[in-house]
C-alpha cells in the first residue's frame, strides 16, 4: 500500500470516525435506562476529547508551544464541571420515534437524507475535515528532525500530530485541508559550502547559485557551464579537503562585479558567508483545484 520511497495523501473520514466512536459507546445498551444514559454522556464525553485531540503531540513532548486550539471547549468545560459533580447534568430527552408525511413510511422528511432520520441534539458531532500524509523514505531515518509545515490560502494549518510509525515511516495529521505541504530538513542543517555541480562543469564537482550583496539570489552559477568546478579550481594542489579562501573570495567578487556593474561589491567576510550559506532543503508540494471540463 506504501511503496519505498514514497508519499499519500489522505482524507479522515469524520462520519466514519463518529460511527466507530457511537458503537463503542453503545455496547452494553440493552433497555431504555442504559439508551437515556448513552444518549447523555456520548456527546458531552465525544466533546471533552475533542476539545484535547489538538494537545497530545505537546503533551507527548512536553511542548506546550506545540497545542493546537481544536473545537469543543466551551461545551467540554461544561461537561468536565459535570463529570465532576460541578453542575448538574440537563434531563435527557425521552426517545421518540419521528414521524414523516403520509406515504413516507415513518421517516421524516429530511432535505437531503430522506431515507434516514434526524439524529437529534445528543448525536455525536461529526468534527471538522482533517487530513494527513503518510512518507515512507529513507529521508525519515537520515533526518529524524524533519520539519513538515502545511498551508491553505497563505494561512498556516496547525499540525495536529508528527510521529514516526517506524525507522523509515512517518505520518502527520493536519486539523484542515491544506493546499500547500513542505518538508524541510532540520535547520541545525544549515551549514557553509556547495553542492557537487549540475554536471556542466568539468570535472572537479561543485558550485553556487550567486547571491547580491542582500542575500537575493542571482539567476547565475558559480563557476559558470563549461568552467572547473570549484574542487578543482579553488582547492590545495595534493590536499583537496582545503579550500584556497583568497583565491575564491577574488574570483566571486570579480564575477559579482560583471553581473552587477555599478554596484559596489565589498568582498569581506559577510559577502563572502552570504554566497557560501548552503541552507536547509525544502520539498514543496501544491494542490490545485482541477479545472472545470466544459461539456
């Protein structure tokens, strides 16, 4: 169901849960006292944990920072103070049979469900549409602190849960539907360097995506196609593990100076981090609503 090196996206069906959550409830129901006392407790109790779905992951790591508000919590005050002998619990409603039109065989007429009746204010709530992702790939063993952030309309969707199902399997819960979805490696993982070249250069490995003096990126690489990538151009002759700083800050400051011509291009030791920041990783993925087919 979950290839190597792979990814699903996924839906929790919110009725299905509350169907499940209703029969456990309801063992034991044999007459109409264990009914009336199932119908008083099942909401308010259903109520009370989904009010403090959204602390478990603080709770399991002691990150109080880390609780997401969920819904439910003025009636799950009310229902904790009960539970607690605080307040006295409302007489549950005597079951009734509802009555549809003639014809209808009994059943009301509900718009949109007319083959089932009315739940009723005791009915578990349904909660709102959550969804997840499971990732089974190697990146959850090499990065243990990988970082998964989830967004809809620019907005950010709280993460309700991140926990490792395995070495190599991780599953995450969001408390919405998100449209856009990024993993990131740990940020401890920020570092200096470059990466092994795009394959333009000529043996050697290595190159810069080229920042301006700000920090923007440049749409220029560093050394350019064609050119000895920086481990053979800018390291020790015999000792390719020592990078010849002098020569290299030289050659970026001449070739940010042909990109930028009239700007100042002060090659210190800020300039010269700024083009050698290797930052953390990010893979992005984006839902798009498909587009209506015209018939």
């Amino acid at each position: 169901m979950l290839p190597v090196e792979s990814m699903r996206f996924f839906y929790l069906d919110s009725g299905w849960i509350a169907a499940l959550i209703d029969g456990a409830l309801s063992i034991g129901v044999e007459g109409s006292r264990d009914l009336e006392l199932h119908q008083a407790m099942s909401r308010p109790l259903v109520e009370v944990v989904a009010a403090k779905v959204g602390a478990v992951r603080a709770d399991h790591r002691t990150r109080p920072d880390l609780a997401v508000p969920t819904g439910g919590a003025e009636v799950a005050g009310a229902a904790a103070a009960t539970a607690a002998g605080l307040a006295t619990p409302p007489t549950p409603p005597t079951p009734t049979t509802p009555q549809g039109p003639p014809g209808s065989g009994g059943l009301p007429d509900i718009p949109g469900r007319p083959d089932r009746p009315d739940p009723g204010p005791d009915a578990i709530p349904l909660s709102q549409q959550r969804t997840g992702l499971l990732l089974r790939s190697a990146v959850v063993a090499g990065w243990p602190g990988l970082a998964v952030e989830a967004s809809a309309g620019g907005r950010r969707v709280p993460l309700l849960r991140l926990d490792r199902l395995s070495d190599t399997v991780l599953l995450a819960l969001f408390d919405s539907v998100p449209d856009t979805v990024t993993l990131t490696e740990p940020w401890h993982g920020l570092h200096f360097g470059f990466d092994g070249g795009d394959g333009n250069d000529e043996g050697g490995g290595g190159g810069l995506v080229l920042r301006r003096p700000d920090g923007t990126q440049l749409n220029a690489r560093f050394p350019a196609a064609g050119q000895p990538g920086l481990h053979a151009a800018f390291t020790r002759p015999g000792d390719p593990s020592v990078l010849r700083v002098r020569d290299l800050a030289d050659a970026l400051q001449a070739r940010l100076g042909e990109l930028l011509p009239g700007t100042a291009v002060p090659m210190g030791s800020a300039l010269f981090a700024t083009e050698l920041l290797a930052s953390a990783h990010q893979l992005t993925f984006h839902h798009t609503a498909p587009v209506p087919r015209e018939t």
